[in-house]
C-alpha cells in the first residue's frame, strides 16, 4: 500500500511563495534544504497544520540541464492563466474560511458560492497556481 506524501507547484520565486503559503494561508514549513551539489538547488516544501504527513513543493522553474528555455517559458504561460495545476483545500466552513483569508490579504477570483458538491470558492497564489477551498458536502450513498 502506499500513500501520496507530496505534491508540487511550480513557483516563479520561492521566498515569495513561502510568506504567501505560510504567512497568509497559515502552511507550516516541512523542509527547507538547499543542496550545494546540486547547483544550489532548493527543495522547499510546507503543508497544512494538523496534517503533517502531506506537504507541498514550491518548486522553482529550473533551467537547463533540466528544463529548456523553450519549456521553462511554457510553463510560466501556464501558470499565468492558473493551468499549471490545482492545490484543492478542503474546509468545514468555506465562508468563515474566505472571510479570514481575505483579511489576511488573500485575493480570490471566485466567491464561495453553492454548487452540487458543497461551496466552493477560488484564488491564486503570487505565481498564479489556481487554489480551489471548498466546503464538501456528504453526498448521499450510491
């Protein structure tokens, strides 16, 4: 059996994306290692409080030998229209959730809004991943 422990976003900075996922959606830090004889490479990683088996990376766009320009450039298009992928959070009240995120300075492109499954409600972080927060409700057995 196995269990999903990380899963990766691509970040433009990664200082910036730490205060954003830390400071302004409370995200505690997993790892923060920089590995010299990588390049300096940076494995940086954080995850929700209370849940301290799942993290997230804010990976950084790398250059060659790993990525190509070319590539390197797709990928930033991507994030820009949020299509690099979805971080999907999960709450047991989406409203009281936005309200305290938005305070804290959160800009969110969707208001929690009614939908089959629960509320559901959208932001982006300052690289443009899309983050989904929704307030699931208990479906009713098939």
């Amino acid at each position: 059996m196995y269990r999903i422990a990380t899963a990766q976003v691509w970040v433009h900075d990664q200082d910036e994306a730490l205060a954003f996922y830390t400071q302004k959606l409370g995200m505690e830090v997993r790892s923060d290692v920089t590995v010299a004889e990588m390049g300096n490479f940076r494995w940086l990683t954080v995850g929700p409080a209370g849940q301290p088996d799942v993290a997230i990376v804010l990976m950084a766009i790398p250059g060659p030998p790993v990525m190509d320009a070319e590539t390197a450039e797709q990928v930033r298009t991507l994030m820009a229209k949020g299509f690099a992928g979805t971080v999907f959070l999960t709450t047991d009240d989406c409203q009281a959730s936005y309200e305290e995120l938005k305070g804290r300075g959160v800009e969110f492109v969707e208001e929690p809004e009614e939908r089959p499954y629960g509320i559901d409600s959208a932001f982006r972080d300052p690289s443009g991943n899309n983050i989904r927060l929704t307030q699931v409700r208990e479906l009713a057995p098939v």
